[in-house]
C-alpha cells in the first residue's frame, strides 16, 4: 500500500476545484430516491423543449457511418453560423468561427493559447465557477474585481481593471449578460474595457452565451460589434442555452485575429472532431424563427419577476436588479450556505418538497467571500418556482443557522 | 497593427503541432474540388457501418429538452460499460469508470491530473502523433524509445524505459494494440512493464481503443487484468473503433485508484457534460451482438492481407509484420514524406485518383525521424484498398524526390 502513497497527483489535480453546482448532486439523489421531489435551482438547464428543427435534423439524419468531421467544424455548419452572426450585426466570416465541444472548450482553447501557467487574467467577480475550474486545468492565475450586491453587481470602471495589471495579466475575461449576476454591460462599458486592453496589449474574453436573455430594453451589444474589436477580442459562445441543447456539446470560439485562430485550430486538431451528429443538428437548430427567441425573453422576463418578488418579500433576504441571463445571486440570512444547501437537501422537507441551490462561495475566487449567498437559476415553469419559494420560505424560517430571529421571520 | 505584434501568444499555443493526419487536408480538398478521387488511408476512420443499435437509440430518444448529463456520464452508461468490461475479464464497477468526451479527452484528464508542467512521460515511438499534441496542451515532455520497423515495431524491453526514468517521469504510455504500428504487447511484456511501474511509482496508461481489432490469436491482454494493477494503472478506451462511431466523441477513462478517479471527476464538472444523445446512442450500442466484432475481425484481417502483399510487392518499401489496430507504419523509397505527400495530393494523378497518407514524421517525437516513413491507414473496402495501392506503385515509379531508381522500379 506504501506504492499508493508515494504515486503523486498533479498540482492542478489538486487545486481543480470540484464544481458548485454539481458538488451536492450526491445529496438532490439521496433525497430523490426517499421520494422527495428536489427542484433544481442550482444549474442552468433551461426546461424549454430544444427547437423541433434540431430533432427532425438528428432523427432524420441518413449517415450510415458516423465519421469524424473536421477539427474547425463542418464547414456548412461554420457558414451558418457565421451568417447568423452577421444577421445580429457581429460581422465574422466563417473562417473566424470555429466549432467547439461547447463553450466550456472554447474557454479552455483561448485560455490555453495566450496565457503560460502563472499567467493572469482579470475577471469581475462574482463569476461563473468554472472560470475558475479552466484557470486550474491550465495553471492560471484568476485575478478578481469584488463586485457588490447592493449596486446589483455593476461591472466596475475600467479604472478597477487597470489597477491589477501586471506584467502576467494577458486578459480581461467578462460574462455578458452575466453568470451568476444577471448584469449586463452596455457598450460604453465595453469601449472602455476594450480600450484598456489594446493600451495594455491584453485580449479580452467575453463570454456571450445569454446573449440571446437580456429583458429590459435591447440585446445587448456583443464586444465584437466594437470598432477596434480584430485583434483583441476572442468570443465565446454556445447553442446551450440559446436553444436549450445544454447536452449537445456544441460551441464557437470566434475572433477576427488569425494569429490566435491558427494555434486553437491545432488545438482541435489535437482531439480530433467535435460530436458529428450534433453538429448535424445545430445546422438544423439555426433554422429556428425568431419567434422562439422570443417566447423565451417573454417566459423568462415573467419567471424573473416571480423570483425577484418572492424573494424580495422574504425577511432578511437581498435580490439584485437582474437585467439579463438567467440568474440571481441572492444575499440570505444564514450563516454559511455551503451547510444551508446541503441541509436543505438532507433535512429539510416542506410537502416533501425541497429545493437544490448552488453555495456562493463557489463563484467568488476571494476565498472567505460568498458565504451568505446562493446562485438561483431560474429555469423552471413559474407554477414550479412558486413552489421552489415556497420551500425557501419556509426554509428560512426553520435553519438553525439563520442570522435574523425567528420571530421577525414568522412576523411577516 | 502593432499591437497585434506584442499581443503575446502562450508557450503551448507555440509548441502545439498540426496533426499530421489533418494537415494536408486543405490539399486533399483541392484535389477534390478538381473532381480528383482521392482514396484516404490518412486517417483511421472506418468505413464500416456504426450499428443499427445505436441509430436506433439516437433516433429512438423521445426527450424533449436535450439536458446536461452527470459529469462523470450517464449512470446507465457506467453500468453497462462496466458490465462490458467484466465479460471480457476486465473486473470494473461503474464507479471505476468515467465517460469522457471520446478517447482524447480521457488521455488529456489522465496526463492533467498526474503531471506537472516540466514532467516527463515515456513513450515508444513511432507513437500516436496526438500525443504529443496532448503533451503540448498539458506542458508535458515527451520521452521516446525509438522502436524500429526491422523488428516490426517491437516493444522495447523493461530496461530500456528503466533507462530512461528521471525524477521528473510520471507515466509510461502505451497503445496496445498499437497505432500507428499495428505491434500488440503479450502478457509477459505488460507485467515487466508494469513491475518497473510499481518499483518506481510510476503510471501506466494503457491506451487500449483497438482492443477489438487483433488478428492472429487471442485478444490482447488488457493492462487491467494484470495482477496489481489496482493503483498504477489508468487505461484510456474510446467507442469510435470498435463501433465505427469516430464522430459520437465517447470515450472512457477507467482506473481502480480512487485517488484518481476523484480530481478526473473535478476535471469532468469543469466542462459539464459529455455529449448526452451521444451516451444514449452508446447504451444502444453496448447491445451490438459479438458478431459485429467478428465481421470486422474478419474484414480487417482480409485488408491487411491485402496491404501487406501489395506493399511487399513495391521495390524500395517496408512493410512489418501487423498484428492488430489497423494502421502499417511503412517505409517508402522517398526523400522526404512530407514532401512526398503533398505531391500525392497537389500533382499526382493516376486514372484521376490519388490516396492521402500520413506523413511518418509527425509520429516521431525525436526530431529527424520517419522522414521515410508513412502512415496507411487500411479503413477501405478490399477493392478501394487495391485502387489506392495501385496509385501508390505508380506514384513511387514517378516522384521525383524517389531514392531508388527509374529502372529498378519500372523492372518490377
């Protein structure tokens, strides 16, 4: 057994954080199978049907082989992709977009081809947790921007930005609309950051995958729609959400700059051909009417307001302004919410009911911050998120860990 | 523009190779385009048709929203990979079994988690040119024994890898059977190998997706079913092979060391999920009768037969012994492979056909070597595979850069 303890783990085997949103699963299970109906809050998986197109594109897929395809993509599916782009005023040719296994690859290729391990990049926190999990995969440095729930977690002036710049910062990741905040970042904003970076010869990373869940006023403006945008900016995008195909796998990593296409397009080459068949059928999805972006923005603009009015009416809780994607990260009266959620799914039933949330302190880097918070995903039917407050509610009131009396929690 | 000057780009994205299967594509595209046949023996993508089972899983699902699945795979899957292994003797729960996204992806979580940036790991070479495309990505060095097509391909002895441990090796890495070889390691190799392992707290990862494909006697042993495998082993398999389903991108990352199992799990959240469809297609498929391997045994093993006598039939080339996978390592009377190549795509024609190859130096990781050499894939059906060898004579006959003469080989 001795052999055991001297075989060695990487660094980054050890720092690879396990994922917020995943790490209580063993407990949602455990409860499931008491018969306890577990409503999930704690990931984004929308519940909307994916669009009809990209089934009938899949089911009827007449491949007898099902091969490898090219490590950019299928090159129809590029065209396409890219065309959509331009309808949307982010003008790409289908040579800037490559096909990625999902967002999360796309992350991991642009960290992976501009940062050497010890590098920096600088990201506003609080952040989307697996910012964090691809900077330890690739043995880089997240550098953060503490953002603060009473002004809704606005992004910082460019200002804040240029203070933590070193001689290892290589890039400015940001989140538009914002995973876990909500926030959105007008183009004001983005000009600003944009022209730090080209200042400072960083690149900015701006992760749009929500872009299609913005719900007062217009889309919001996407970094590559910038002038000066060729050399700097890296986009990076995904079907997931946009059209409820979370377990597709398909992405885009889109740039102008072909200095930084050329070393991701090895990198694809490195692990061959992303999923053939989903390919196919995002091919098929990008024929979707407008009209479903549509149906979403209106059934998401309502499932929000249920959330920030339930919310809003419970003692001791904090709900920011959210003005896009689908997420709230929420201030609770408790005194730690890694021990509230998982209490929440060992112990506490309400109609044997009970509701599965992602801690806070997975989306901060800071350690030591995020600890009376939670990430909701407001993806479930509102008949179903009432219930899922309902069960917080109650929740509240019961923990033995609350921070506020019980008596000014039943008082109201 | 001079930003784009100083806009740094990382050591890997430096290092990163160009797959040496895909490189040449854009030429072979061109070919095309110029209504060329062109016959592809670069890449080991079977022609033989994925099974009916899993088309009828995929096409079969009734979901309505394409969800995330468990990190770690579906649960059904684990099960039912496992209970695959255990009938070909390879004793594994589910739990020691985590579904990656294809092969590639389980080699990169097992090189991530056991190695530093700076480590070393052992590999006979000629070696899967994606290796060191996946040390590139992971800051890895790569330590070759060079094995030679005199003895076709034989794997090296205990002691030479004994040579070649520093303080810095982490792993021996072998593929067995071999691509791009086709040379299969027997029992009594497997268990010096991993003596030496254990006596130096090394890993072996065992990269065995050809298990199927053997073709005179019994099916490779499995590093797995050596006794004491328990902690140093971690096996890389994929389903792209066996059920000619390169695209479905499914693949397995199996150990018994719990230690491990634990930060490849972490590694597995950070990217979410595997392709979901894809996981029920392979559930399907795990129900593929045994014939189906049996057909493809009888095919391959025709095929290269036929490779092998077409070859030894050209003056000049080398063709070894090949004992499974379904690649030939083969020795050419050319200047320079890479050059040799490119001219098969860009000015050779023969009947209006020409056959793509890989160039044997992207398979070698010591610098020089294979500059001779091809790698022939043997995906086709007999009477393509004749075609493609009737191009390749001619085209030898022709080359310019040919390092025999006319005479000798028009003689033949």
């Amino acid at each position: 057994m001795f052999e055991l303890m001297s075989l060695p783990l990487s660094d980054r085997a050890n720092v690879m954080p396990p994922s917020p949103i995943r790490k209580l699963a063993p407990y949602a299970d455990a409860a499931k199978k008491q018969g306890v109906k577990v409503f999930h809050l704690n990931i984004g998986q929308p519940d909307v049907p994916s669009p009809k197109e990209y089934w009938d594109a899949v089911k009827g897929c007449e491949l007898e082989v099902l091969e490898y395809s090219n490590s950019a993509g299928i090159a129809e599916l590029r065209e396409k992709a890219a065309a959509d782009y331009c309808k949307q005023g982010i003008e790409v040719t289908a040579a800037q977009v490559l096909v990625t296994t999902a967002g999360s690859e796309s992350l991991s290729i642009a960290l992976s081809i501009i940062c050497n391990p010890g590098d920096e990049v600088i990201i506003p926190e609080p952040l989307y947790a697996n910012y964090i999990g691809f900077a330890a995969g690739t043995g880089i440095n997240v550098v953060p921007i503490t953002t603060h729930i009473e002004n809704n977690f606005a992004l910082p002036g460019s200002e804040e930005f240029a203070k933590r710049i070193t001689d290892r910062t290589r890039a400015i990741i940001i989140c538009n609309p914002g995973n876990p905040t909500g926030s959105t970042y007008d183009r004001e904003q983005l000009e600003s950051l944009l022209k730090l970076a080209r200042d400072n010869n960083l690149y900015i990373i701006a992760d749009e995958v929500y872009r299609e869940f913005y719900f007062d006023g217009d889309r919001p403006v996407s970094v590559l729609q910038l002038d000066g945008s060729d050399e700097n900016v890296i986009m990076v995008d995904s079907v997931s959400k946009r059209f409820s195909l979370c377990g597709a796998r398909i992405g885009y990593f889109v740039t102008r700059n072909a200095t930084l296409m050329d070393p991701a397009i090895r990198f694809a080459q490195a692990r061959l051909s992303s999923p053939t068949l989903e390919m196919l059928g995002v091919i098929g999805a990008l024929d979707t009417p407008l009209s479903y972006y549509d149906a979403l923005r209106t059934e998401y603009t309502a499932r929000r307001d249920v959330l920030t009015q339930r919310l809003r009416a419970m003692p001791g809780v904090t709900c920011p302004d959210i003005q896009g994607a689908f997420y709230a990260m929420v201030q609770l009266p408790i005194d730690d919410c890694d021990v509230f959620c998982k209490w929440m799914l060992e112990e506490f039933r309400h109609d044997n009911q009970t509701v599965m949330m992602a801690p806070g302190t997975g989306f901060y880097s800071t350690p030591g911050l995020g600890k009376n918070q939670v990430r909701i995903a407001y993806v479930l039917k509102i008949e179903n998120l009432h219930l899922a407050m309902d069960c917080l509610e109650v929740a509240l009131a019961q923990y033995p860990g609350r921070t506020i009396s019980a008596e000014k929690v039943t008082s109201q």
